[in-house]
C-alpha cells in the first residue's frame, strides 16, 4: 500500500529536522507533498535550491505554493492535491516529528484489515525534539492491552473521546488515512454540522462509523512543544474551536445513537460550563454563550439554537 505524505508548511525553522525524520524512514512514502504557507515562500526557496534540492531527490518532493488564507485553507489544499492519487495520506504538520518506523508499521497495520484511519501513541517533546515526560492520557484498556493493534468502532471511539470530552488518540502528525476520513477534514462538516477545530478527532472518530480506527498501541513520533502552536493561545479563535468543537461532535454522535444521552450530558455540561466561564469577557462568544444554559438543561429546541451561534462563529473565525 502506498502513502503520500502532505506537509501543511508554515514555520521554516523546523525543515531540517522534518526532513531528517522523512528520510530516515525504513519504508519512506511514496510521494511528499508540501504546501507552502510561509510568509516568505521560505519552504519554496530552501527545497527548491542546491543543496538541499539534491539531497532530497530521492524523497519525491512536490512545493506548492499556499494559500495564504489560513491554516484550514492550507489543509485542504494538501489533501486536494493529494487527490487519492496513493491509497493512503499522512497529514504532517511541520513542527511535528515522525521516527523510523512510522510508515513501515502503519503500512503494516492497514494491511491487517480493512481500517479508515490508523493511529499510533506519540510523545511529547520539547523545541529542540527531546522527549518530555508527558503524554496523551489513554484509556485504561487501551494504555494496558497487550496488543500492538487495536481495532476500534465508532461507538467505543466517541464514548472513550467525546463522553469523556478528551481526545486520546492525538491528531493528523501520528495518523494515516484512507480517502474518506481524510476528506472529512475538507468538508470540515458532519451531517450539517460543523466540525472547525477538531477536524482531526472528527475525522477519526466519524470516519470509523463505515470501517474501524486501527490503534497502534506504541510510540511512533512526537507532537513538538512551542510558543507558536494554538494550544499555546487560550484565547485565539483555533483553541476557542477546538474546545466547543466538542459540543457539535456530541449532538453528531446523539443524533447517530454512536453515543448515550448520558454521555453526551457529560460532554456538553462539562465543555458548556468551561466556555461560559474561561469566555465570560470575550464578546465573539456572547451569542453563543447565551445557548448554553438552555443546551446544558437539555431544553426542546436548544441544540438548534447553540448550532445557528456555533456556525456562526466558524463563519466568522473558523479560518484561523
């Protein structure tokens, strides 16, 4: 099975070290696709110039020019371009690190069944890529299993996920997706709703609905730490969506019986709760904070509502 890995591009300083990482791969990808978004065109110049352009022939590197529109803009041009020309994609965000293995055992575990996403445990690591003492919570079952590969279908993944308003499996840098999870992202909405923020989750935890998540149950890269990411910035529009992201997959999974009404209470009294008060003084989140108590109390009507403020708040911030 074949792979193409697309590179999101924005921050230069990482290129050295992501492309160490790609080409220390046992069983590299098939095809490397960057998009590049830099504000300089940076990327454009270091790849396409001596002597990195000959030390990476081997790679079959691609640069595309961004699209200097925002980071969902950017996103979805890389998987566009990809176009399901390989059975498989990896998104790798720039900043992220891949080790050896990373295409050898995902290739290897698509091909012990028929999965839409599979996704491997990664560390945390500092700027300078060191491992940190730090990682992703799982849960319980997963963390002790003795298998390497777990399979997982959408209802175990939205309990363990949004019923525990907690993502677990990471995001795109430790994934590898078949066509339909990957579009997902694209079309950023799920049964009319919108998914801004968690593209990713969604896209795991939604696209196991028609084949399973496959969890690869060990450490194949890192997620980087630094001041420039989102979750870095409590109150920048990305890390807003990301938190009431949460609230939109809850009412998804409610309305496909993927998920309890139990569950789906948890989810959305906790993430309602957290908005109406780390928001409390942010007026883009007024309208939508005024949906909230009715949403908590689970009053007729009040998931209408809190979607028509949710829409409109990607439609005004959801580019990033």
């Amino acid at each position: 099975m074949k792979i193409t890995t697309v590179i999101p591009a924005y921050k230069s300083q990482y290129l050295m070290e992501l492309l160490a990482s790609l080409a220390q791969q046992t069983e590299p990808p098939e095809r490397i696709i960057f998009s590049d978004d830099s504000p300089d065109q940076s990327f454009t110049s270091m790849l396409t110039s001596e002597p990195l352009q000959s030390l990476i022939g081997h790679l079959n590197v691609t640069v595309l020019p961004g699209t200097r529109r925002g980071a969902y803009a950017n996103w979805s041009q890389c998987i566009n371009a990809w176009g399901g020309q390989t059975e498989l994609v990896h998104i790798l965000c720039d900043d992220d690190l891949i080790y050896p293995q990373f295409y050898a055992r995902h290739r290897h575990a698509h091909m012990t069944g028929n999965f839409s996403s599979t996704v491997s445990r990664r560390w945390y690591a500092n700027e300078a890529g060191q491992p940190l003492n730090k990682s992703l919570t799982l849960p319980e079952a997963v963390d002790l299993h003795p298998q390497r590969l777990l399979s997982l279908d959408a209802n175990t993944l939205f309990v363990s996920t949004v019923g525990r308003a907690a993502n677990w499996l990471g995001e795109v840098s430790n994934t590898v997706m078949r066509a339909e999870a990957a579009n997902l992202i694209v079309q950023r909405q799920v049964d009319g709703i919108s998914i801004a923020g968690l593209e990713d989750l969604a896209a795991f935890i939604c696209g196991a609905r028609e084949r399973p998540l496959c969890y690869l149950n060990e450490h194949l890269g890192c997620f980087r730490q630094n001041a420039g990411q989102n979750s870095a910035k409590g109150a920048s529009a990305a890390m807003k969506c990301s938190i009431m992201g949460y609230l939109g997959l809850a009412l998804i999974g409610l309305r496909r019986g993927l998920i309890s009404e139990e569950h789906a209470h948890y989810c959305i009294d906790m993430v309602g709760q957290n908005v109406l008060w780390h928001y409390r003084d942010e007026a883009d989140t007024q309208a939508i904070r005024d949906t909230l108590p009715a949403l908590i109390a689970g009053a007729p009507g009040a998931d209408e509502r809190y979607l028509h403020a949710w829409h409109d708040f990607v439609a005004a911030h959801g580019h990033y």
